[in-house]
C-alpha cells in the first residue's frame, strides 16, 4: 500500500473522488452520492470551510476530512441542539469548529490517516472546541474521537434522512495527542 500524505483540498474541484471515498467508507448507494454531492458542493461555498486530503504519491485521494465554524442556523446544529439542550450541553455549539466529515477509504483505515487529518484540521481553528456528530454504535471512528478527547453530549440523536441514529461529541481544543 502507498503511503498517504495529508495536505490542503479543493473540495469543490475533488468533490466526486472525496464521495467516492466516503461511498465506500460508509457504504453509500448511488442515490445517496447523488444528494451528498449537492450538500458538499454547497458547504464548500460556505464562509470559513476547510478542507484537507490524504493522497498518495500517484495522486489518488484516500481520506478527507472538512469543517467549518458552527453556525446555529444551519440546518446540523438546529437538528442537535434540542438534544444538546436537553443533556445540558447546548453551550457547545457556540464557538466551535464543526467536523462536518472525515473519511478514510478501508484499504488505508488503521494507519493513523483519520487522527492526521482531525488533528490537523482542528490544529487551526480559532475556536476553542469542536463537535462532530458520528453513528452512535461502539466503533473504530467513535474509540478515534475518544483517544483524542471526544466525548458523548448527546446519544440517540435522530437525522431526518438518517437510518441510524447517532451521537454528538465534543472535546476541547487542541485535541489530545497520545
């Protein structure tokens, strides 16, 4: 397996490779690539978004994460907030930088891409935490959030669209190192 190095990306110009991968990452169909590729296209327009890639030495991307400072009208953060609010938690939405998504393509999972990238990101944001939302089940992503900080604010946290419900997690900045 080629090594991957971590950089700045053009989200908006890779946005069918980054789907590419977060399709077989997170088992997406056709469909669902086809909605993602509208939701994506418009974060990367939006104010303060960031982007990193992992790619090989042949260009090939095989992570992404990107993010951006949370804004309580966007549609994420009015979904979570109620049950933010209700475990007592809601503060964090204010003055925090959001992981919108991080993926990592399976042949290059568990080789320390996805903590790269998170920390990375995260290295540079102003703000003084960062939340994410993740599937709520015990997982290799959830067990990477929590070695570097992340912890549970709200469980059970149902998404429209989504078949699966998920959690909220937050953690201080900068993020914990091992």
């Amino acid at each position: 397996m080629e090594d991957a190095q971590v950089g700045p990306l053009d989200l908006a110009a890779r946005v069918d490779e980054a789907l590419a991968v977060q399709a077989v990452a997170f088992g997406l169909t056709d469909d669902e690539v086809g909605v993602r590729r509208h939701i994506v296209l418009r974060h990367a327009a939006a104010p303060g978004v960031r982007a990193l890639g992992a790619t090989t030495p042949r260009g090939r991307l095989v992570g992404f994460v990107y993010g951006m400072p949370n804004d309580r009208t966007q549609w994420w953060s009015t979904v979570v907030e109620p049950y933010l609010r209700r475990n007592g938690n809601a503060g964090w939405l204010d003055d925090a930088f959001v992981i919108t998504e991080l993926h990592v393509h399976p042949a290059y999972q568990k080789h320390g891409i996805g903590r790269e990238l998170i920390t990375t990101i995260t290295d540079t944001a102003a703000e003084p935490r960062s939340i994410l939302s993740a599937i709520d089940t015990e997982s290799p992503a959830r067990a990477l959030y929590r070695s570097l900080g992340y912890r549970d604010l709200a469980r059970h946290v149902l998404f429209p669209s989504a078949g699966s419900p998920y959690a909220v997690m937050g953690a201080p900045l900068p993020l914990r190192r091992r």
